[in-house]
C-alpha cells in the first residue's frame, strides 16, 4: 500500500492514469451522487441521445443513498452503496467521460473492460461507516430528479473523503489481489 | 386478561428502532475490537478502526449508524392473556416505525411495488412483522433495521439429509465466498436450519439479534457454528472485502424439526451494523 494521495475533482486523464489499486486518497472537489433509479434514467436518457441533467465528462459518482440531514448537518449519514446494481449503466457513462466511481464491492467485467478503454477508477469507501464519511461531505445540494428523495443526484462539495483505489485504469483489483494473500485453503 | 394501549406498541416501536439505529450493541462493538486485534491486514484492521469510530460517533451524536436504515423487521411475541385496545396491532407498530423513520431522520427506503413502479412509501412502513403468540401478559418486541447490501447476498439450500452438517456448512461457506465484498463484512451469518423453506429463512434472520459469543445450547450446533466461522475466515475476504482473516464476527444457527424427505438451509447475511433492540410491554 502506498502514502495518502490527495486528489481533487474533476479528475483528468493523466491524474486517473497515475492512480494504482491499493493507493489510499482523500478527495477534495465537487462529486455527484446517484444510485439505482438515477441510474436509469441517465442510461435511458443516453440511449434516446438526450442530454443529461449533470455533466459527465472527467467528474465522479458517489453511489450513495444519504439519509435525511439532521439540522445542523451539511447531509445525513452517506456511506456507499453497493456497486454491481450500477453496472448495467456503468459502461454506457464511461463512454461519456465519467472518470471516477464511489461505492463498495464487486464490479462487472463488462463494467472493468470498459474503465481500461475510457480510463477511469473505481474507488472503495468503507461500506457501513455513514457518519464519519459524511463529516467530509461539507455541502449537499439536489441537482436533479427531486422526485426521488434520497435516489435524487444530488452535488456534494467534498473535502478529504477518504477512499482506496480498488480497481485502477489498468483493470488491477482489489478484490482479486488481496484476499488470496490471506486465504488458507483447508 | 391485561389490557395494553395500542399506542404504547407505538411508543414502544418507535423508542427501539431509534435506539437500533443510533447505537450498536455492545456485543458487536466488543467483537469488533478483538477483530483489530486478530486481524493480520494493515488495510483491514484500518477498516475495522473506522467502523468502530462511525459506530462511536452515531451512537455519541445519535446519527444513523448506516445511510441504510433497513427494512423494519420485527419479531414480536405476544402473551396470550393481552388484549390490545383502542387500536389496531398491525397499524401501531407502523405508525412507530412512520415516526421514528421521520424523527430520527433516518432514511425511508421502501418501495410500493417490487417490479413496476418502485414508488417509495416515504413512511419506511410497511414494517415485516413475525408475531409468535406465547404464554403471559407481556409483548416483547425486537426490532431489526435490514440493510439490504447484506440481505441481498442471503441463500436458501433445499439440502437432503445426505448432506450432513458438512453439506450445511459448506452452503453456509460458499454463499459467504460468493458474497465477497458486497455485504460490509465483517458480516454475521444467521442460519437456519429445518422447518419449511420459508421458515428456515426466517429463524436464520432472528438467529442474527442472538448475542455475540453466545452460541446454540446444543453442541453439535455450536460446534457447527465455530467449524462454519473458522472456515469463512479462511476466505481471506477479510473487512470491506479489502482482504484479511476477519470476514465473520459469529455464525449463528437455530434448528426446528423438519420433514423426512428434506433439509431447508437458509442463510440470512448481516453487515457489521448488525442492529437490533429488544424491548417489553
């Protein structure tokens, strides 16, 4: 594992291109949220070519369904959500310039294949750890599809968000790495 | 015959899903730093350090644990010399979970319809409410806010005697292998055993508000639970799945009698915010 990196948005090609699995980051910058049903609408928007709510190109997504904001709070609770219900999606967005995504757990390899060929991360953050990554989040706006409560894509301004690069720009996981180095085959 | 307001179980319901919410149990916080201690991964024991700091900071600021505040499942025992008055049992209990979901700002994610519109209720209600009625005047309630990132990764086996608690535990294996990363290990594995398939699943999923370190009284069971536990920690999944010999803080199987011809296995996946609260009436 290497030292913390820090990193801002939006992330350009060569920042993306000198992130390797297992690095440790803090990010700083605005980030977008959008999980499940935001999803959807996105890839059907792309698929009838019409434009998107939120640019894409060189930005990020957090998946993440934060919980209600208690006053006070810039945002409720927001850890990760889990990844492989994007992936469907995924591909179609890589072709439009998204260069990072936020959640937790297994990609597809259709979803791997194509972060190679557009160059773009996949970061982990600590599943279940909602409270103290939301400490980083220091603003929150909804910026499209209100209707869907805590699915909407809203904006978050960053700042030090803790994650690890899990699946880098060259297809080197995480997932596939670690665990056998503590694997006893009985 | 005691007489107990609906609008206490409201109270009541309401009281124990903020507590879940809130603050972890002790039981899985202590289990939670021997895991530190155990665990060989420098990634994963920082995992680890995180999840207890999150756990110390919601409980301290009363903050959600985890955004997904769950499904509100409650297993609820109800003495059969109660009589409920001045309202429904049904609609209090989801009137106490309507209230602690808005009060406690904890997150609504419920959708009306599984397939087709997925338009969310906005109330987290309705609540999954498995009644057992049980001798006394009492009503004891424990609720358990379901996140779905581990209920999405639990499996059901229609095993045959055959199998034997070797094909049990190696069902129990491989649906935690298959997993991976995806259900916020370290997890704890609710297991149920007999029955029919439907209640196989549902003693599996109470198994889960079981104390941590207290094992099946019958040791052939709890045998089965440490064999399971050793062998899921032998996966080097490890904590957030980013490698480690911490994949499980405990195994829990319940059993009930079953059918000749079958043995239904049903494993009900819980993320390290294993959350319930148990409170009487």
């Amino acid at each position: 594992m290497s030292e913390e990196i820090k990193i801002t948005t939006p992330l350009d090609e060569s920042t993306v291109l000198r992130l390797k699995a297992g690095d440790m980051v803090k990010i700083t910058g605005y980030i977008y949220t959008g999980r499940d049903a935001a999803h959807k609408r996105l890839y059907d928007l792309i698929k009838e070519e019409k434009d998107l709510p939120i640019p894409i190109a060189g930005q990020v997504i957090y998946y993440v369904g934060p919980a209600p904001a208690k006053p006070g709070y810039a945002t409720g609770p927001a850890g990760p959500t889990t990844s492989y219900r994007m992936d469907p999606y995924t591909p179609a967005l890589l072709e439009k310039g998204l260069k990072g995504m936020i959640g937790k757990g297994l990609r597809s390899n259709e979803v791997i294949t194509s972060m190679k060929k557009n160059k773009a991360v996949y970061f982990a953050a600590i599943g279940g750890a909602a409270a103290l990554i939301a400490r980083s989040i220091k603003k929150s706006e909804v910026i499209a599809y209100p209707d869907l409560g805590a699915e909407a894509i809203y904006l978050y301004y960053v700042e030090d968000f803790p994650a690890i690069v899990c699946i880098d720009a060259y297809g080197n996981n995480l997932y596939e790495s670690e665990p056998p180095k503590y694997r006893i085959e009985s | 015959m005691r007489k107990i307001d609906a609008r206490e179980i409201t109270n009541k319901v309401k009281s124990l899903f903020l507590e879940a919410n809130f603050h972890i149990g002790k039981d899985v916080l202590e289990a939670l730093e021997q895991a530190i201690e155990q665990e060989k991964s420098k990634v994963g024991q920082d995992a680890l350090k995180m999840i207890i700091e999150n756990n110390r900071l919601a409980s301290s600021e009363e903050l959600a644990i985890c955004q997904d505040t769950g499904l509100a499942v409650l297993f609820v025992e109800v003495g059969q010399e109660v009589c409920i008055i001045n309202g429904d049992f049904t609609e209090a209990i989801n009137e106490g979970v309507k209230v602690a979901y808005q009060e406690g700002y904890l997150r609504k994610s419920v959708v009306d319809d599984p397939v087709f519109d997925r338009k969310n209720t906005k109330t987290n209600t309705p609540a999954f409410i498995y009644t057992d009625i049980i001798p006394g005047e009492k009503i004891k309630i424990t609720v358990m806010p379901k996140g779905f990132g581990s209920e999405n990764m639990s499996a059901l086996a229609m095993l045959t005697a055959a199998h034997g608690a070797k094909g049990i535990i190696d069902f129990i294996v491989d649906t935690v292998r298959k997993a991976g990363p995806n259900p916020c290990p370290p997890t704890i594995i609710g297991v149920g055993i007999g029955g029919t398939a439907d209640k196989a699943m549902v003693i599996a999923k109470k198994a889960i508000a079981r104390p941590i370190g207290k094992h099946n009284a019958n040791p052939k069971y709890a045998q089965m639970e440490q064999e399971a536990l050793a062998r899921i920690n032998q996966l080097g999944i490890g904590p957030a799945g980013l490698g480690g010999n911490i994949t499980a803080l405990a195994v829990h199987i319940d059993y009930l009698p079953t059918h000749i011809a079958g043995m239904p296995v049903a494993v009900n996946v819980c993320c390290h915010a294993a959350r319930h609260a148990y409170g009487e009436i």
